[in-house]
C-alpha cells in the first residue's frame, strides 16, 4: 500500500512500504527539531527523534620535514621529533609518520613513538629474506590516547632500536628525495 500526499498546486510525495513488509511501527517525534538535526532511532527501536551530528574538529597542527637518519640506532634512539602543546585536556592527538626504512638480511628493529612518558604503537620490522635488504617507506598513524594536559608541551618521538647482535637497520635518510614527515594533530572530539 502506498501513502500519497498531495502537493498544495501539483505533484505528490509518496511513503510506501516495502514488498515482505513484516510488521512495522514508527513513531514520530512529538516536535519538528532544530536545524541541521537528522531523525534516528531512539533508545527504543521504531520511536523516531531527532538529533544533532557529533562534530570533531582539528584544533592545530604541527608538521615536520626531516632528513635525520639512525643507522642501526641503540637503545630507543630519537629519530626525529615534533612538539605539540594541547589546547585542551579533553583532545585526541594523532600522530603520522613516514619514513625511509632500511633492514640488512635477517635482521629486525623495533619502532615506536614516544611521549616523553610511554611508548605507543610499538612495531618490529623485519628482513626474513638472506639475499639483501629490505627497502621500503614506513608508514604508521597512531593515536596517542594519555591523558595530556592542556598548555603544556609535549614533544612525540618517533624512535627506533635495531634487535639485539642485528646490523645494517637504518630509519630515515639524509637525502631530500627521502625526507621523513611527522605530523601531529591535535583533534576535539566533543
């Protein structure tokens, strides 16, 4: 069956329901919202109301070029670093990385950013392979969730250690055309 409603000088809007309908209530809203609102389920399926989008906005950014490089970097190396200093307690900060990444045969290192008081997003990177070594960007996102406090710096890291008797690990390059970049986005989320 088909609901049609008539347009005041022509045309019409019609609400059908679908072939295997089953059996289905919706309940409006007892008001027509604000602007901007959209109608979603509320807490209780088929009683419709509206609401208002969540929105999250970048609060500042901070980026880095970088032609520094660790050549089979020791314990927790700085690599290359960029300071943020939050706006506000209740941010999210997101860092990116891209870097040049080199890793002799059979060897490994671990890669993580630091906050100057944890590291996060920790990852290995290994070579299985004897013939050579392994060239390739790295890349990584990571969300750094601590509990920052506003208007004070932080400085987020991005550090690397070769594994332990392993050689020919480099992160990062001196030449331009290779470049690392750090980005740091501090994001409301409210």
């Amino acid at each position: 069956m088909t609901l049609k409603l008539n347009g005041s000088s022509s045309g019409y809007t019609a609400i059908d329901a679908p072939a295997s309908a089953g059996s289905n209530t919706l309940t409006l809203p007892t008001s027509n919202g604000s602007a901007n609102q959209y109608l979603k389920n509320s807490g209780t399926a088929g009683t419709l109301e509206f609401a208002t989008l969540a929105s999250s906005k970048i609060l500042q950014i901070k980026t880095l070029v970088s032609t520094a490089r660790e050549t089979n970097p020791g314990s927790w190396t700085t690599v290359f670093s960029q300071a943020l200093t939050p706006t506000s307690s209740t941010s999210k900060i997101i860092v990116i990385v891209s870097a040049y990444l080199e890793i002799g045969s059979t060897s490994g290192m671990e890669i993580a950013l630091y906050d100057g008081t944890i590291r996060k997003g920790y990852r290995e990177e290994r070579n299985m392979d004897d013939s050579g070594p392994v060239r390739r960007t790295f890349t990584a996102v990571w969300v750094a969730e601590g509990s920052y406090t506003a208007d004070t710096a932080y400085t987020f890291s991005c550090q690397a250690q070769r594994n332990t008797g392993e050689s020919n690990c480099k992160l990062g390059d001196t030449d331009s055309d290779w470049a690392s970049s750090m980005v740091v986005l501090e994001v409301d989320v409210s």
